[in-house]
C-alpha cells in the first residue's frame, strides 16, 4: 500500500528547477514572452511540492522565495543609495555659515 502511494508522488526533479528558474531569469531580464513558460513551469513544480510538504512547509517556502526575490528585484533596480543621507546645499551658502550669524 506504502509503495504505491510512493509511486503516485510526482518527485521533484534537478530539471524542473532548472527550466522554472531559466524562465524566471528569463522574464526579469525583460523578455516578457517566456511569462507563459514560467507560469507552466512553476505551476508543476508547485504542484509537485505539494504533493511532498505540508501546508505549513509550503506556506513557508514560498514567503522564503517571496523574500528572496524582493531582495534581488531591490538590488537590481540600482537603488544602493535608498535611505543615505546626501549632501544637498549649496557650496556657496550653508546652514549656520559666518554670514548668516552676521546678519542676525
């Protein structure tokens, strides 16, 4: 009974990851016809993962990859300086320089 149900389950191979993550490369590079690819391609690889984790597992993997991909998406869009402080005055005239304490 065991070795059948072994038998039902879809295992997860070195491929399937390998053409969901090809076309997932694909798709972020901007070539926007291979979204059908990814969304097959995933799609069994999901289901295939279901059929071996728990909902808990799954719930958790995929915020893991959810995390994963913003990070990367945030470190490709060239946004290093997001949150640094930049000097933005003038080189001429600064906040609290001589003359202004002059003309007060």
């Amino acid at each position: 009974m065991e070795a059948q149900i072994e038998q039902q389950l879809e295992k997860i191979l070195p491929e399937d990851l390998a053409r969901t993550f090809e076309s997932a490369y694909y798709v972020f590079q901007g070539q926007h016809e291979h979204m059908d690819d990814l969304l097959k391609h995933g799609g069994v690889l999901l289901r295939k993962a279901a059929q071996k984790f728990t909902p808990t597992q799954m719930i958790l993997g995929i915020a893991g990859l959810a995390a994963v991909a913003v990070v990367l998406i945030n470190r490709a869009t060239g946004d290093d300086h997001e949150g640094e402080a930049q000097d933005v005055s003038d080189s001429k005239r600064q906040l609290g320089s001589k003359d202004d304490k002059d003309k007060k």
